[in-house]
C-alpha cells in the first residue's frame, strides 16, 4: 500500500533529517518539506503559509495518485491540519501513518542552536510552549505513533519496522 507518512514533532527534532534518509533509500518517494514549499510562493509567509499548503498538498495527492509514497517532515499541531493530510491520503487510496518524533528537550534545544535554521528564527520559549502544547494534543488522536528520534539512524530503522508491520 502507498503511504502518507506525516513525520511530526517539535522544531529541532530531526524531521527534516529523518525524513530525508527515509525517502533516500526509498527511491521515487517525496521528501515533501513544507518549509521548502513556502519558498516557492513570493510573499510575507504569514500571507502565503495557505497557498504553501494547498500547494503541498496537492503535490501530494498527486504523488499518492501515482502509487509512489510521500513523506511530509511538519510539525503539525492543530487537528484540522492532520484531517487534511488524512483527507489527501485517503483520497488517493493511500494510509496516512502519523509518526510523532521525541527527543530529549537538551538535544531538541541544541540541535537548533546548532544549525540556526531561517525558518527558526522567531523561535522563543513562549512559542515552542504553544507548539509543544498542540503538538501534545495531537498527539493523543487514535493511532499516532511515537518514535525516539535521539540517532537518525535508529530512528529510521525503527520507522521502516514500523511500516512493515501495518496499520
């Protein structure tokens, strides 16, 4: 089966990294980082954060339509964002299989003082607090899955376990 795998977590977590090795030995699947997405789109990202998603999305489905998986590295906190990514894949005829990604708060907080991402820029305390509070949230809808995500390549190990095993 074709699959939407929604790698969620907190900023710093190793999404972007965990997904990249992901869809690298799996040939043909989307690496589809939404924060790359918003590149594309001119304008204050406050102004084009929607036009990003539909746009994302629509790459998606279209991927799913081709029977290729995709593989989406977001920090999803608000359910109506995860029905969406649901939505596309049951549309496409694909599962959507909702991996949220821990790591120790110490590691989380070194790894963005460590690579000062563009997108980070604006992270404080009070808004990793709000993302951290949805993301909990989320995180207790049926069937989301928990991986540690301290060595990439555990965790990827442990995520591909993870889909052979089925839903």
């Amino acid at each position: 089966m074709t699959d939407l795998v929604l790698l969620n977590g907190l900023p710093g977590v190793g999404k972007s990294t965990v997904a990249a090795v992901w869809a690298a030995r799996r040939p043909g699947t989307l690496c589809l980082d939404m924060d790359v997405v918003r590149t594309l789109v001119s304008g204050p990202a406050g102004e084009t954060a929607g036009l990003a998603r539909a746009l994302g999305l629509a790459m998606a489905a279209e991927h799913l339509r081709g029977g290729r998986d995709v593989v989406v590295p977001q920090l999803v906190a608000r359910t109506d964002q995860v029905r969406r990514l649901t939505d596309v894949a049951q549309d496409a005829g694909a599962r959507l299989v909702h991996v949220v990604l821990e790591a120790p708060p110490e590691v989380v907080a070194e790894r963005v003082r460590a690579d000062a991402a563009a997108h980070r820029a604006d992270l404080d305390p009070a808004r990793t607090a709000a993302y951290a509070a949805g993301l909990a949230s989320v995180a207790r809808l049926p069937g989301v899955l928990r991986l540690g995500a301290v060595d990439v390549t555990d965790t990827v190990d442990a995520l591909g376990r993870l889909l052979a095993e089925g839903p």
